[in-house]
C-alpha cells in the first residue's frame, strides 16, 4: 500500500508536520556516516574532545536545557531514572546518564562492533486501510491489516512476526479496488475482530517478548503515514487515547534519504530494494509481506552503518519532527491504551 499512500498523502494530509523550528534530520546523514567507520581511541590530551562523539553529547545537553521541570520528571521516569531533586539536580542526572549511553556506544564501535545496536529489537508496522480508487476529502482510512514483524539488531535476523486482520466499522464493506490492492477479501475482514480487540493482541505479543522492560527497542514504518494518519484516526474512531508505545518512531523514508543522500522521490519501497540490489519478495501492498521487505532495508542499512534513530512523533494530535540532537532512546513498555470514554 505504500505508493497508494504516497499518492493519497499528495492530495492533501490533514496531520501537520510542525514548523516550529528544530535541528532538521540533515544532520543525521552525518551521524550515520561515521558509525561504519572506526572511532578514533581517546587519548589524554586536549584533542580527546575532537571526537564527534561530543558534539553529540553537546547537542544533548542542549536539548535538555531546553526542557522544563514537568518535561525532565517526566523523562527521568520513563527511563526508571530517580524523579526526586530540583530542576538542575535532575538536568545533571539526564545529562549524565546519556553521556554514559553515548560514550558506550563510541567504545563498542571502536572495539569492532559492524552495527550500531542501541536498539535490541526493532518492530516494524506497515497497515493496510481501507480505500477507493479516488478518495473524497472526507474519506475515512480505517485499519484492515494489523502487520509486525520484529528482527534482533545484534543477530540482523528476523525473529518473528505478527498479523491479524480487522473489521471496519464505518466502511464495512470494502471497495473492489481495496480489494485488489490488498489482496484482502470482505470475508477475512468480516470473520475478524474490531480495532480494539486486535489492539489488545498486539500488545500482549509485544510484552510476551519483553519489549521495553528487558529489551531496548522501537517502531518502524515506512513514511509518516501509518501511525500519524491510520493510528490516529483509528484511535479516535474508537475513542481510545492514542498508545503510548506508538508515538514516537523512525520514519525510515526520511532516514534512507538521509543517509544514502537520495531524493524523496527514491524513497519508495520498490526504489529502496531495487537501489539496495534487493528485489521485492511476496505479494506487494500485503502488509505483512510489505513489513518483511521494510525489515529488509533496515537490516543493510545497518550493515552499511546506519543509526536507526527515532525521528518522529506525534505530539498532541500533530505529526513533529525529532531531531537529530535530541537524547536517543526506545519505546516505552506496550500497554493497552484507556479508553476515553
């Protein structure tokens, strides 16, 4: 479904990347760049700090002098780290925690490691929507296919994956162009459960392989679509808050186009795998099958030196850009979201 998404974005995406002004994701291209190459050893005189290294704990801490009281506790938790302290007191325990992750980081490579492993898992996301040939303005995108597949960042092996179709409740029949598009039936649709109860599954797939509680990991998607149109929209269709574990994500789009240096317009997935050496495998617009061959790029990009490094987020109902100098970190534990009701 990605090129379908790509077009029916052009046409007009009623979810808003923020303006607001925010190191832009160019500056990870060089970041990138520099993993698949050996850092130099720190030495002990004053050209230690020449590594480029610093500079990113640098950025950090700017980004967390920025921060407010209620923005540092809340950080501070979520990465189990103690709340208590004034403003300058929790400021130096976040600087400090990730000037130790990124000085780690610096010794693992230099110590020989191929890929950058932040990440132990990552879990990539590719839905499948309901859809018409031309869609009016109003039309409204409801998730058919719940698809993902999870690969092991040390091992770049996929481990595992997880599928579940899902029956629309405000377009409950489907288009014959959805239907040839996705190879989804109106049967598999009508014989499968609604959004929420899918939902609950997923959740418990992702804490049955302890995701965010012994493992560090994070979503991917191919582009901005999937968690800031049709998990937006589905969440509110069945007025549940939005899950916390879904909110940030790398966009790997935006993160291929920086890394390899390409146009936007090279960044579909048939152009990816085809620039890659790679060729589609499965039913293409499958969402499993679409997921598989995401995980695919991913896993060279690794190789090739990448950081997979969270690069979106939804704040508030909007799409934002995460910038490169912001503290690198995983997604939350998975919990069902509360219902709003």
């Amino acid at each position: 479904m990605e090129e379908y998404k790509e077009n029916i974005q052009d046409k007009g995406d009623n979810v808003k990347l923020s303006s607001k002004p925010e190191e832009d994701d160019k500056s990870c291209s060089k970041v990138c760049s520099n993993i698949g190459e050996p850092v130099p050893q720190v030495s002990s005189t004053r050209g230690e700090f020449s590594d480029p290294v610093y500079k990113e704990i640098a950025l950090a801490n700017g980004h967390i002098n920025r921060m407010n009281k209620d923005e540092l506790r809340s950080k501070l938790a979520e990465l189990k780290l103690d709340t208590r302290g004034v403003k300058d007191v929790m400021k130096k325990r976040l600087k400090n925690y990730y000037k130790k992750q990124k000085l780690s980081l610096m010794q693992s490579v230099t110590d020989g490691g191929p890929t950058d492993t932040y990440y132990d898992f990552i879990c990539v996301v590719d839905f499948e929507a309901t859809c018409e040939q031309d869609n009016p303005p109003d039309f409204t995108h409801e998730i058919i296919e719940f698809p993902m597949v999870l690969f092991n960042t040390h091992t770049l092996d996929i481990e595992d994956s997880f599928q579940e179709y899902v029956r629309p409740e405000v377009n409950t029949q489907l288009s014959e162009f959805c239907i040839k598009l996705t190879g989804i039936t109106q049967k598999m649709v009508d014989e499968a459960d609604t959004f929420p109860d899918v939902l609950k599954r997923v959740v418990l797939w992702l804490q049955e392989k302890e995701l965010g509680t012994k493992y560090k990991y994070a979503i991917l998607t191919d582009g901005s679509w999937d968690m800031s149109k049709f998990m937006n929209t589905q969440c509110r269709l069945n007025r549940l808050s939005y899950p916390q574990f879904a909110k940030k994500w790398i966009n790997i789009k935006k993160l291929y186009g920086n890394f390899y240096k390409v146009h936007r317009t090279q960044t579909k997935l048939s152009s990816m795998l085809e620039k890659l050496g790679l060729q589609y495998e499965g039913r293409p617009h499958s969402g499993l099958d679409d997921s598989r061959n995401i995980a695919r790029i991913a896993l060279r990009m690794l190789q090739d030196g990448c950081q997979l490094r969270i690069n979106e987020r939804m704040h508030e109902g909007q799409l934002r850009t995460v910038p490169s100098s912001a503290p690198v970190e995983g997604a939350p534990p998975p919990h069902t979201p509360r219902s709003r009701d």
